[in-house]
C-alpha cells in the first residue's frame, strides 16, 4: 500500500500558499484602484515570494510523484493525482481527491482575481490615455509673426507641447 500522506502534506502547503495568494491578488485590486503605488509594490514582492514558493512546492510535488509513480511501475511520464486516484483504496482516494479539488477551486478563484485585475488595469491606462489627450490637444494661436501675418501655428491647450 501507497504511504499518500507525503502528498496531502505537500497539497496541504500549497493550499496554504495559493489562499495567501489570493488574498494578496484581493489586495491588489484594492490597492489599483486607490492609487496606493508604495503598498502596490509591497503587495507584488509579496505575490512575488509567494510564486517562488508555489514553484518550489509544486517542485517537490513533480517529485515525488514521479519517483512514486516509479515504484508502482505506472508507466504514465508525468503522472498526475488523477493517475494516483485509481491505485488508491477509498478512504485515502477520498482524502487526495478531496485535497486537489480545494487546490482546482483556489486556482479558479485566483484566475478570476487576475482577469479582474487586468480589467482595472486596462480602465486605468484607458483614462490615462484619455487625459493625456485631453491634454494635448491644441487651440488655434493668435501670435502674429514679425511681418505681421497671423500665425496659425497651434499650441497646446494646456500649455505643454506633447506630441502624440
């Protein structure tokens, strides 16, 4: 019999990791839309070392899946805990399945926190930009040049000479 509490620990920890994570992409939102530029940084180192660690997790994870799938002489290439599912007797089968669907769900919900995200990001360039043309625009000059002809050079409205 399969000793699978290796695994449920190690998913586990990457429970942990991923609900850190998604209260840091929750925070993010937040902190996009006050304009908070000091904790936003803050906040994406944090999101930053959190990925390390999912990656390291997620490393150690490949491993001993693979060296387990090995021993059981699966001949899968990169067996996954859906593979491990069929070896198991139930109670054990329960407690893997149960474990990756809470990691798929902390996934989802961490996927629409970033399609969230991008949304606010994309509003904010688009006003960005709106205001910047807003700023460019120019106005008809009524300079007159030496000879006294009227100049009809333009100048910008805001008094800043952005070309666009």
């Amino acid at each position: 019999m399969m000793d699978i509490q290796p695994l449920i620990a190690l998913l586990a920890q990457e429970q942990k990791i991923y609900e850190q994570l998604l209260a840091a992409k929750k925070r993010e939102r937040r902190l996009l839309l006050t304009l908070n530029a000091k904790e936003l940084v803050e906040n994406t180192q944090t999101i930053m070392v959190l990925a390390d660690h999912m990656r390291e997790l997620e490393y150690r994870r490949t491993e001993w899946t693979a060296e387990t799938a090995r021993i059981l002489g699966m001949k899968t290439a990169e067996p996954t805990l859906h593979d491990f599912l069929q070896t198991l007797p139930i109670p054990e089968r329960d407690e893997l399945e149960q474990a990756g669907e809470r990691l798929k769900s902390l996934v989802g919900k961490i996927q629409h926190e970033n399609e969230m995200n991008a949304v606010v990001l994309r509003q904010s360039n688009d006003a960005i930009n709106t205001e910047i043309c807003t700023l460019a625009q120019t106005e008809k000059s009524d300079v007159y040049k030496a000879g006294g002809k009227k100049c009809h050079a333009t100048v910008p409205r805001a008094g800043i000479n952005i070309r666009i």
